[in-house]
C-alpha cells in the first residue's frame, strides 16, 4: 500500500483509533489530566497504592490520558466521568508539568495538566471512599491527609503537581 491510500485509510479512523495507532507507531510522552479534588478538611481524593521495589506507600490523584482532539478540561471532566461516574465543575488549572518516572522498571514519560476541581455531587464529599466504575480501573480512591502521609514517608505522584499544589496552597 502507498503512502497516499495508507493516509487516506488513517483518515477514516475515529479520534480514539487514531489515539491508539499513535501510542503504537510512537514513542513519546504521554499527555495526561489529573484533578485534585479536596475536602472541607483539606483532604485529597487520591488512589493510595504501594511501591513494592522501594518500600513507599504513595498515592496519586484521579486522570488518564487526553484523547486526540480533546482539550485538556473535557479530558479532566470525562476522566472523572468514566473512572466515578461524577461530574465536575469549577476546573482551575493548577499548571503543566513534566514528570519522567520509573514504573515496574520501565521509564515512563508524562506532560501532565494538573488541575484543581469540585464536585457537582456534594454528597460526595461526606463518604470515606469513591469506588472506580470503569472497566480495567482499579480499586478505591480516598480522602487523604496528604502532610501526614507525608510526614510518615508517603510520596505523591506526579512529584512535580504536588509541589504545584503545595505552592499554590501557599500563596
């Protein structure tokens, strides 16, 4: 096939197929959403999870990658949308980060759009936990005391919108 009708044949792809042929044919960083979402008390809503390799609880908020064609705010809110089932409103972009990681030994590469949001459903707000609805999503998310998991040895990933949020809690 030529290049011409192998274009044209890309072309007639949706903006998910497209987003997927391009995570195959490239290697590149992923450009990703993730939204802190906080308490009446100054919790984060976060997935806590364990790093078995360095012995460190860490925890990390809500987000996925950004659909070909999607604004960084529409993938904060289907993000939310499809991981909970929740709406949410009030998006204030915290800032864009680059965070180059390791992972199960393997180097990781993400340009993120860190994001502060609230809940459409205040009712949420009082619960312990939010369960994850989407297919292949995993556990819980929790409200976390993020200077006491801190202060006990925790991290918080992405570092660099941690240290965003952190900053911006201080002006």
């Amino acid at each position: 096939m030529k290049f011409k009708e192998l274009w044209i044949e890309v072309e007639k792809l949706s903006f998910e197929e497209k987003s997927e042929l391009d995570k195959l044919l490239t290697v590149r960083p992923r450009t990703i959403v993730l939204g802190i979402v906080k308490n009446s008390e100054g919790h984060i809503l976060a997935f806590p999870g364990y790093d078995k390799k360095n012995g460190v609880k860490f925890y990390r908020p809500l987000g996925g990658g950004i659909n070909y064609g999607e604004t960084s705010e529409i993938a904060m809110k289907r993000e939310f949308q499809e991981e909970i089932g929740e709406e949410v409103t009030n998006l204030r972009l915290l800032g864009v980060m680059e965070n180059i990681f390791t992972f199960k030994e393997k180097v990781g590469h993400e340009i993120v759009f860190g994001y502060e949001c609230e809940f459409v459903n205040k009712g949420l707000y009082s619960k312990e936990s939010i369960q994850v609805i989407a297919l292949g999503g995993y556990g819980e998310l929790v409200w976390v005391n993020i200077e006491k998991e801190i202060e006990n040895g925790a991290k918080i990933y992405p570092k660099p919108l941690y240290d965003l949020y952190s900053k911006d809690l201080k002006k």
